[in-house]
C-alpha cells in the first residue's frame, strides 16, 4: 500500500496470480482480513466451544438437535443468495469496466479524426497558397487547442460524476457517520440534498503540461491542460449535467470549424459519431454509479445471514463434538460466508475510494495522454511539411533568378524571395517580363 504512487487514494489492486503467499497473506484490499469480520469469527468460535463445555460438563443443561435438517436446508439457502449476489455484483464490476473502456476509446477516436482531418487541412492550404490559407490555418490550429483542452475537461467532469454518484454518495453518508435517517432515503430525495454530500461542489482543478497523478478523495482534485475561464466555471458549477455542458462545447466547436476543414461532410460526421458513441458509453456507466443493487434482496439476505450465524455454533458443536475443530470450523464457515458478502457489496459499486474500485483518477490521467499524444503526433507531421514545403520555396526561388538573369550583363542585386512563413506573398519576375506570384507559407501556431 505505501508503494502506491503519491497523489492517488483509489486504485485498482493489481495482483500476480501465481504469488499464491503473497495473495494469502495480503491485508491491504482484502475483504476477508478486517477486524469486524475476524471479530464476529471469533464470538461464535467463542460460543461454539462455550456449547462444547456446557455439553460436557452439564449435560442436563445441554441443548439437543435430533436433526440437522433445518440448518443443511437454512445454509443451503444462505449459500445459494450470497453466490447469486456475487455474481450479481461481477456483472455489474465488468459491466463498469467494460463502458468505461468503450467511452474513453471513442472519446479519444473523436479527437484523433479532428487531429488527422486538421493536418491535412492545414497542409492543403500550405500547398495552396491562397489569400485566405493564412487566416484558415489560424483558425484550425487555434481550434486544435481549443478542442484538446476540451477533450481533456470532459473527462475531469465525467470522472468526477462517476465518483459522486448516487451510490458512492450514500456510502460518503456512512463514512462520515450521518444519522440512521440520512442512511436510507429515495433518489428524488437525494437529488435535492446536494449541500450534504457536495454534489455540486466544483472538483479542483490543476493546470498542467503533462500527465500528473490526480488525487480522489471526496473533493477531487485532476489534472487538465488549460483551467476554465472564470464565466464557464461558474456554469459548470451551476448547471446540473457537467459531463453533457462540455459535450455542447464540443459540438459547437466542431461544428464552427467544420467548414474550415477540407474533408468532406459526411467523413466529417465520423467525429460526431464516435462523440456519440462516448456519451453512450458513459450513460451505461452513470447507471451503475447511480442505481444501487435491490433494497429487498440486500435486506433479505442480511436476514439470513445474520440467522444462520446465529445457529452454526450450536449445530457446529452437534457435528463436531470437539474443542478444537469445533470452535475452528465455526470460524472458517462464519467468517468466509460474510467475506463472500462483503466481496459482493464492493463489486456492485465500483466506484469510490476503496482498493477495489475502478481508478477513475488512473483512467483520466492515461487518457490525457492520450490526447496530448495525438496532437503532439499531428503537430510533428505539420512541422514536416512546413519544412518540406520551405524547401520547394527556396529551390523554386533559384531556379528563377537563374531564368530571370540577362545573359551577358553583369547580375544586378536582386531581393530573394524568403522561405519565411510569416511574409506575405511576393511576386518574382519572370523571363517574359510578366510577374508571378509566389504563395506564402503560412504561419502554423505551435499547439
């Protein structure tokens, strides 16, 4: 535990399943090594062998069970709902996992075909040199930015929704020891009891150039490329869906430079498609953040559960008729049934600070790279082809002037044209007396 990276409180445990030791005897993220547990284990190891003594010493006193059939067919049961409820609970673990992957992989696709269809946006107008190539390339550079820093919020406030979701919430209210009344209410409830809980607090955000650990406690804080201006702050921090406010940004973006770039529409309408896909994926995974497993089945469940641990010592100490493996088997039974119970509460909210839940600080930071890597990747192959198309201008200025010089005549000072990306367009004389224009290259920003 203390070699987990500084800055993160909720990791995924990973685990090599071969180091059979080093799983047995982990405490950090186990289920079955907690002290309530081991504590119930232990009373009724304690009443097993109390049971054992009465019988021995006092037998007049000595409780009698002609039968067994009532606790097989009782345990039975208790096994059957809690292995069912496990089960349960995986399906909705992957099922997280499995939409988080899908919203994250589209997400970053969206960006990527906006990155590619931008390059080769830009390198067209390098080529072509028309009067308005500058002020397109301005444009498309400044939008590439732009969308990039979007990208990246959109993922704070989707992590940051996941983490605040209607299941995590009441977990926070037990944690922090609310009132038995606070502890069990209905959705429409909670949704207008956000001062509570800090729903519609803001995350922190922190403005960085690269990929920094992002710490997840209540009050999140992440890692995003460029801070919001203070008038969107404040509509993040007022509207209800935070995740769907930037998706709007997006699309308006994308929408504002779609006629900028050269690719046509209907390739075009991949990124919206792919955007689309995300915010599905995204909403697969807001309902298991947000819709708890069955009240009545939990409640059921517990009841037998607490039942059946009520008589394993008295049928235990039946079967046994001994000290030692009595009290032993009672506690191995007892608490292992319990251990597969807890495993079930984890794995059905997936979310939130524990060693067992889903990342979603790990899964926000490797997207950022992400991103950061497709423009840097974009940026890289402009630069290439600015450099390229520096080189055509240079090896076109010569072969001019070696036309343009008179024969005989001594060569007169001539001004070259520049390779220069911010000059305007220059015009060159040509052999026939006529002048032709010469395209710039036109500036590309650096982001």
């Amino acid at each position: 535990y203390h070699h987990l990276p500084f800055g993160f409180t909720s990791l995924m445990l990973l685990y090599c399943n071969r180091d059979r030791s080093r799983i047995v005897f982990q405490s950090y993220g186990s289920v079955y090594f907690k002290a309530k547990l081991l504590l119930l284990g232990a009373l009724v190891a304690m009443l097993t062998a109390g049971f054992q003594a009465v019988t021995d010493y006092m037998p007049e006193y000595a409780p009698s069970v002609p039968h067994n059939h009532g606790m097989q067919a009782l345990g039975g049961i208790v096994t059957f709902a809690v292995i069912f409820r496990t089960n349960l609970g995986w399906q909705r673990y992957w099922e997280a996992i499995t939409q988080l992957h899908f919203m994250y992989s589209k997400w970053a696709d969206a960006y990527a075909q906006f990155a590619c269809f931008a390059g080769i946006t830009v390198v067209q107008a390098l080529r072509q040199g028309s009067p308005d190539s500058a002020d397109r390339i301005d444009r498309v550079s400044q939008m590439s930015e732009t969308l990039m820093h979007e990208f990246i919020l959109l993922s704070a406030m989707a992590a940051d929704r996941l983490v605040h979701g209607d299941c995590p919430r009441m977990e926070y209210r037990l944690e922090r020891g609310d009132p038995w009344n606070m502890r069990l209410c209905k959705r429409e409830t909670l949704r207008d009891m956000d001062l509570i809980t800090g729903l519609r607090n803001m995350p922190r955000l922190i403005e960085v150039d690269s990929q920094t650990n992002t710490e997840l406690d209540w009050k999140a804080t992440y890692a995003v490329t460029k801070v919001p201006t203070e008038e969107r702050f404040q509509m993040l921090t007022l509207c209800a869906d935070r995740s769907n406010m930037v998706m709007n940004w997006l699309l308006w973006n994308l929408t504002l430079i779609s006629n900028d770039l050269v690719v046509a529409a209907p390739i075009q309408s991949r990124m919206f498609q792919e955007l689309s896909n995300g915010m599905l994926g995204f909403s697969n995974v807001l309902k298991i953040a947000d819709i708890p497993f069955p009240f009545p089945y939990a409640q059921l469940l517990m009841i037998l559960l607490s039942a059946w641990t009520a008589f394993v010592p008295l049928f235990m100490m039946q079967f046994t008729q001994s000290f030692i493996i009595g009290p032993l088997i009672s506690f191995l039974v007892v608490t292992c049934i319990w251990a597969l119970n807890d495993l079930a509460v984890e794995l059905e909210n997936p979310f939130g600070h524990d060693a067992n839940d889903i990342g979603l600080g790990d899964f926000h930071a490797r997207f950022m790279s992400v991103i950061q890597d497709s423009a840097s990747c974009c940026k890289n192959m402009l630069d290439e082809a600015r450099q390229t198309y520096e080189e055509e201008v240079k090896l076109l200025n010569a072969e001019w002037e070696a036309a343009a010089k008179p024969p005989d005549s001594p060569p007169a000072p001539r001004r070259l044209l520049s390779p220069n990306p911010t000059e305007s367009a220059m015009k060159r004389p040509s052999p026939n007396g006529l002048s032709k224009p010469l395209r710039p290259v036109p500036s590309i920003a650096a982001d």
